[in-house]
C-alpha cells in the first residue's frame, strides 16, 4: 500500500513539474527557437505519459489494456516509458539551461523554468528505477526498444541543430550536398518509431504480411549506409559554408557554428547506434533461422 501510494504520489508530482515547465514559455507567446519547440514537446510528452498512465492505473483500466491491444506487459510499456522520458528530460533540461537560462533578472523565469524540468526528470527517473527494479520481459524497457528510442531521441536534436543552423540563411546558400543530409535525418526519423509501435501493439503487428525482423535488417543496413553518407558529406559541406550567406552577429555565427559541431556530433552518434542495433537484428535473425 505504501509503495502504491508513493508511485501514485510520484505521477502527479511529475505531470505538475512537466506542466509548469511547460506553462512559463507558454506565456510569453509562440516559441520560435526550434530547442525551445524541442523542450516544449518534451514537457507536453512527460505531461500527458504522467496524467495517461495514472488515470489508467486508477481506473484500472491498464489490465484491459494489457489483454487487448498490447503484445508484452504493461509493465513493460511503463517501465520503457519512463526510461524514455527521463532521457528525453535531460536532453531538454541540459538544452534549455544551455540556450535560454542567464544570469539576469530577465531570465528568471527561464532559471524557473529550468528548475521545474529537472525536477521532473528526477521524479521521473526514480519511478523508472522503481519500475525497471521489477525487472518486467518486453521490447520497450530492454536494450533493442531502448536503442530504437535513442535512434529517434538524437535524430530529433539534430533535426532542432540543423534548423536552428539554416535558419535566416537564403536559399542559394543551402548546398544540395547539405539538403541531401537534411532528407538523410528526416527519413530515417520516424522509421525506428513505428517499428516501435509494431512491437508494442497487436495490431499492427497483425497488419504485416512479412517477418518485423527481417525489416529491421533491411531498414538497419539502408539506414547505416544513409549515415554514412550524411556523415561523410555532412562535415565537408558545412564547415565550408557557414562563413557564407548574409552577415550575422558574432552571438549569431557562433550559434551556428554551435549548431554545426552539434550536428556533426550527433550525426556519427547515430551512425554507431544503428550499426549497433544492425548487428543486434542481425544476431536475432540468425538465432531465428
């Protein structure tokens, strides 16, 4: 009863901390940055896992759940949330405390702000080492579901790097060496999402005439050679043009040149994790066969 009352107590301090975090940009109008759209989304995400998981839970309705439309256990699908969004609170914690919090009075809200975020990816990671402790079998809490999430994760902050990088610059300043790289990021984004979803319910897994893992190869070996390419291309373009285009602020060229080396970063990130995660369907397929 205690650990029960505790864990209820955790998800409405996690949806209040997500909310408030969420609720101070809000306020001052429409967020532009794309971090700071990034940071928004992610505190909307740990706001409604938080509110969702706990009105299931009450009314307990997770059991259902559980029977009709997911393939594993809802422990699982718990447990991997909330492993999920506590990466994705650090990301947006370190992020916001990065690019928006300073030392002056007018940034007291954003301090504010920041202080919320990070106390809902505490509140969050203490109910995800909860939940992990009961060791729950499934896809999403283990290393396959979370090395597909961190595949999605990373690409969505390069994706925030790469249009914070070109925006404001003409469009004969955007090679189509660098746009290549851009459709790179793009397609291969919401790939690992779905396969996701086809591992956690039923039915779409039921809608596939061929084997998900199987899939997964082919999708792993076209992604690897994707970034190989992007990472090649990517460095050699960028680090060339970024001087080019109309003339910037020394704060707004060294932004860029920021958003570059981040890109850069994140784009060879990415390319090891789906060679990882190539060699790991790889593994499972031959186990199968």
């Amino acid at each position: 009863m205690g650990i029960c009352s505790l864990s209820c107590f955790l998800k409405i301090l996690k949806g209040v901390f997500c909310g408030l975090a969420l609720l101070i940009p809000m306020f001052r109008g429409k967020m532009a940055n794309p971090f700071g759209i990034w940071c928004e989304f992610v505190w909307t995400f740990g706001l409604v896992v938080a509110v969702v998981i706990f009105l299931l839970e009450m009314f307990l309705c997770d059991k259902i759940v559980e029977l009709i439309v997911l393939k594993h256990s809802w422990a699982d699908l718990v447990c991997g949330l909330y492993l999920q969004v506590s990466a994705m609170l650090l990301v947006a914690s370190l992020i916001y405390c990065i690019i928006f919090v300073c030392g002056r009075l007018a940034c007291l809200g954003d301090i504010f702000c920041a202080i919320c975020s990070i106390i809902a990816f505490v509140l969050y990671t203490v109910d995800a080492v909860m939940a992990k402790l009961k060791c729950p079998s499934g896809y999403l809490s283990n290393l396959r579901g979370l090395l597909r999430f961190a595949e999605s994760l990373v690409a969505c902050v390069l994706l925030a790097s790469v249009t914070d990088y070109f925006m404001g610059v003409e469009k004969h300043h955007k090679p189509a060496a660098m746009v290549w790289c851009i459709v790179v990021y793009v397609v291969c984004f919401p790939v690992p999402v779905l396969i996701i979803l086809i591992h956690l319910i039923k039915l779409l897994g039921g809608l596939l005439c061929f084997a998900l893992d199987r899939l997964e190869v082919i999708f792993n070996i076209v992604a690897v050679a994707l970034y190989v390419s992007a990472a090649i291309i990517w460095p050699i373009f960028a680090y060339k043009n970024y001087n080019v285009g109309p003339a910037h602020t020394n704060r707004k060229h060294d932004r860029r040149f920021h958003d570059l080396n981040a890109a850069t970063v994140l784009t060879y990130v990415n390319l090891a994790l789906y060679v990882v995660d190539l060699i790991l369907s790889v593994i499972a397929l031959y186990k199968r066969i």
